[in-house]
C-alpha cells in the first residue's frame, strides 16, 4: 500500500502565440508576442524563480520562440517592423501621421479595462478624451494631439509590464507616477526596457530548465490541429454526425504533421541543448493516428484533456472514474505515456479564481488537492495534471495573478504531502501498478473533449477547403520542379503558418467580431501569400470574408482568447 498522504502535481503552463508576421513585409500585424513577454512570460518565470521548492512544466512552442528571436533582432538592430514598437521609440521631429495615431488609438486601449486601465488615472483620462471625441465620429480623432499619441502608447505598455516588472523596476514605477508628458528620454528607456525583457525572455526559461526547476516541453512547430490533418473523420469519433468539409482528407496530411513535429524537436534540442522528452498537442489534441506519430519520434509523454480520456473509455465499456483521471497511461506497443488534464481544476485557475480573493482562491486549490489524495486507493499516489494556458487568464486576476501564484506557489512547497513534479520525472521513474494501459483513443481536445472548435460549422468546414485547395496546388507546383530549391521551401513555410490551428479557432460568431474579422483577413492573407508564392493567380474566393457578419477593426477593438 502506498502513503495515502501522497500527491503528485504536475503544473503545465502552455505558451504560444500564432504566427503575426506578414511575411510579404515582414511587419507584424499584431503586438501579443512581445506584450505577452513583458508580461506574461516575465512573471510566470519570476515567480518559479522566486519559489524554488516548486516544480512545473512550461511548454514553448516553436512558432511562438521563433517571434522572440525576431524581436530580438528587432531590438539589435534598431529597425522595428512591429508598428507599436516603432512609434513607442519615434523622434518626434517629424509630426505623427493620421494612419499613425489611428494605429495608436486602434491598438492601445486593447487590454482588461477593469485591471490594467481603471486603475490608473492618467491611462483612465486618456481613455475618457478618447470616448468623448469618438462619439463625435472617427474624423474627431483628428483632433488628437501628438503628445496625447505618445503618452497613449507610454501608457500601453507601462499596462502591459508584469506585475513583477513593476515591483522590480525603477523606471516603470517612476513613469507611473509622472502620468503624462512623457519625453522621448523616457520612451526611449521603456523601449530599452521591453527589448532586455524580450530579448532575454528564452534563457530565462533555460536558465530555470537547467537548474531542475522546470520542464520545457514542446508543440509541433505551427502548432497545428493534427488529428484533422491526419484525418477530417477524426472529428466525428466524439460527435457522430458532424458536417465536415467538401474535402474529403487534406492531402498529405502524415507528411506535414511530421515535418511540424519534426522541426519542433529539432529547434528545440538546438535552443536547449536537447530534444524535448515529451510534448504537449496544440489544444490538447491527440487522436490514435497523431499517437502513433508522437511514439514513431521517440517522444515519451503526449497530454490531453480528461473529456478525451471519458470519451475514450466510455468507448471502450468502461465508466470512467476519479481513479482513472489520477494515474499515467501507457500507449500500447510503445513507450509513450499519456497523461490527462483535470478540466475542473484547470478551469478553477483559468475562469473562476481571478474572481475569488488570492488567499482564498490558493486555499481553494490546496484544500481540493488535499480531497482527491484522501479519496485515493491504495495503488498508488494519485497524479493531477492541472494544464492550462500560462499567459492569457492572468489580466483578469488583480495584479496579474501575482498574489494568487505566490500564494499557491509558497502553499505548495511547504506542503507536507502533496508534491510538484514534472511529466518527465514521471516517465523516468519505473512503471508501477499506477499505469493503465490506453484503449485506442478517441480523437478529441482539452476543448469539451471534441473538436468541434476548429470544424464542424460553416465557416471552419469552409476554411479547410480553402486551405485544401492551397495544399492541391502546393503539391502540384512542387512536384513540377518549377521551383527552386529556395523558392520551395519559402512556400512550404507559408504553407506550415496556413496549417496553424488559431486560424480556425477564431471563426464563428460566439468570438468578437473584431477578433473574427482580424483572423479571418489574416488567414486569407496568408493563404494568397502562399499562391504568390506558388507563381499562382489568387482564387477570386480569398476576397471574401470566411465568417459572414464579422465586421470589421474597430478603433480601440479588443482581441484575446480565454485560456
């Protein structure tokens, strides 16, 4: 019998961005990468920096550490192709553009109102002015200052500094209490600022990997939907029924899924001197086809959702239960292990607890812990995986979440039974009687257990055949030799950034409009890029809007996903 005052966490912190350059101008269409590093990625680090006895795991995907490398080169160079950045350092010799102050004030207000702008009065008073000439029609915000712009985009990224940044850092505190009229000095030193964040944002996690502290694992490179580049009937294996796209299959589907996973592990081992040990499916999405794929490269840890692991076991006569969530899965014939999120618990920290008070919401966590170790039978020490995303729930807690996670962190690692490990330590230690062997799985995601997301509905169904169609005449001009070498593979890229699941995610009316018409221009965008890049007229079909009714930017238009 195992020590029934045993519990095993493992914390997995996912982070990813989809891919937001115009590769026709290099520019970036949108600033939630480097945002998210000063923010996001800053303080998740420092609070593991900051609680050594905690353990998690963090996953980077490639097309997300791709943009920071860029970005970095950005802030080496001096020469930003990012416009927000680009205005954030402008000389102000030259007066500002209309097009530049309606980028300004498009992009600037784009944050939780309620946490990171209300509560600064300056940044508040910048909003007010805007709302009061707004109601007098677009052409009002003609009558904006420059110095207003300047001190906007100031104040938009003073917002978006970690909490830890903000407790750490002279300068923010001391433009925070200036408020307005910030000098070109002072924009110029939160410029420096934000590039040593950026820039220093992948050595930081290396850093915590190469101390033991944490677990970096991996997505495949574009973070693509493979079970549906795999198989499009995969999404009827948990809804029976489902309208699918036209197409049949998208072509070649095994071949891109491996070169996505492919590059992944191959950019991983190069920034972190080895290949990851496990990987984390883009949305949790695994099918038996993808799992096959996963254990033909070695990998020895794939994760999902526990509506997957239900639907699964509903499939093959048996009645899941809280046993079965808590134990490692062992995929026959290889040496892959799957393990499975507790929905309930990820979803307490990604949509509830930002509402509790942070003492409260930690003792929450702690007290359900404690629950699950006390209902557990005696073949070993239950495993939870708490997984969610480790960026996009945390502007709705006070304080980016800095009170809840160094209250869960310091509750954690003086915790007398439970204990933080990682998926990697797991799969090392020797197979007990704790692992079960997966029946074949059925296909789904961390998102209800299905797939239903990215396919399914007009548009989505609609976005495949587009993309389809991109992938038959890929094939058909590669083959044809037309090409060269070079040419080839920068169309290959484009086509890889097209198979990205964020691209489906977004269509359908239940989103924003303004996030709906934002994707689906971009994914349209992308997909004409690749013709050009294929020497190929544009099918007339990319002029149109995918989503019918989406709308179009709105100034001062917010855009994230909940995690």
């Amino acid at each position: 019998m195992h020590d029934a005052k045993r519990l095993d966490l493992v914390l997995l912190w996912h982070m990813h961005q989809p891919d937001y350059r115009d590769r026709a101008t290099g520019e970036y269409t949108q600033p939630w990468v480097y945002l998210r590093a000063i923010k996001d990625y800053a303080d998740m680090a420092a609070h593991l920096e900051r609680h050594p006895g905690v353990r998690a795991v963090v996953n980077l995907v490639p097309v997300l550490l791709d943009q920071l490398e860029d970005y970095a080169d950005q802030f080496a160079s001096g020469r930003f192709r990012d416009p927000l950045l680009a205005l954030l350092g402008r000389d102000e010799s030259t007066p500002l553009t209309r097009a530049e102050r309606e980028v300004v004030v498009r992009c600037c207000f784009r944050a939780n109102h309620e946490k990171m702008v209300q509560p600064y009065p300056a940044y508040k008073g910048l909003h007010d002015l805007f709302l009061a000439l707004e109601r007098q029609g677009r052409e009002a915000v003609d009558y904006l200052s420059d110095r207003y712009c300047y001190d906007l985009v100031t104040w938009y990224h003073l917002a978006w500094t970690g909490e830890t940044v903000k407790r750490s850092c002279e300068l923010v505190a001391r433009l925070m209490t200036v408020g307005m009229g910030f000098t070109p000095a002072d924009r110029r030193a939160l410029l420096d600022l934000v590039g040593e964040i950026v820039a220093g944002t992948i050595a930081r996690y290396a850093r915590l990997a190469a101390d033991g502290r944490v677990e970096l694992s991996t997505t495949p490179h574009y973070h693509p939907l493979a079970p549906l580049l795999l198989d499009f009937r995969a999404a009827r294996e948990a809804r029976p029924g489902l309208p699918l796209p036209a197409a049949e299959t998208y072509p070649g589907g095994a071949t891109r899924v491996r070169a996505h996973l492919d590059t992944a592990l191959a950019s991983h081992a190069r920034r972190f001197g080895a290949p990851p040990v496990g990987v984390w499916p883009a949305e949790g999405a695994i099918s038996a086809a993808f799992l096959d794929v996963l254990a033909g490269r070695g990998c020895r840890w794939a994760a999902s959702g526990g509506g997957v692991l239900a639907n699964t076991l509903r499939s093959a006569g048996a009645t899941p239960g809280e046993r079965d969530a808590y134990r490692p899965w062992r995929v026959p014939g290889s040496q892959l292990t799957c393990f499975f999120r507790d929905d309930r618990l990820s979803d307490l920290i990604g949509f509830e607890y930002a509402k509790w008070h942070s003492a409260e919401a930690a003792a929450s966590l702690i007290a359900e812990l404690e629950a699950i170790a006390a209902r557990a039978s005696a073949d070993g020490p239950p495993l939870v995986s708490v997984i969610l995303d480790g960026e996009n729930c945390w502007e709705f807690y006070p304080y980016n979440g800095f009170y809840f996670l160094d209250e869960l962190y310091g509750r954690l690692a003086a915790h007398p039974f439970i204990r933080t490990t990682t998926f990697a330590d797991v799969v090392a230690a020797p197979s007990g009687a704790g692992h079960a062997v997966l029946p074949r799985v059925t296909a789904g995601s961390w998102v209800h257990g299905d797939l239903t997301t990215w396919i399914g509905s007009p548009d989505k169904n609609q976005a495949w055949d587009l993309l389809v169609a991109a992938k038959q005449s890929f094939d058909l001009v590669v083959a044809s030799k037309r090409l060269t070498a070079d040419e080839a593979a920068a169309a290959e890229q484009q086509l890889a950034d097209c198979e990205g699941s964020d691209w489906f995610w977004w269509l359908g009316d239940y989103n924003p409009a303004f996030a709906v018409a934002t994707f689906d221009g971009r994914y349209r965008a992308n997909l004409a890029r690749l013709y050009g890049l294929l020497k190929l007229p544009v099918p007339p079909a990319l002029a149109q809007p995918i989503s019918r009714g989406a709308g179009q930017p709105e100034l001062g238009g917010t855009m994230r996903r909940a995690s």
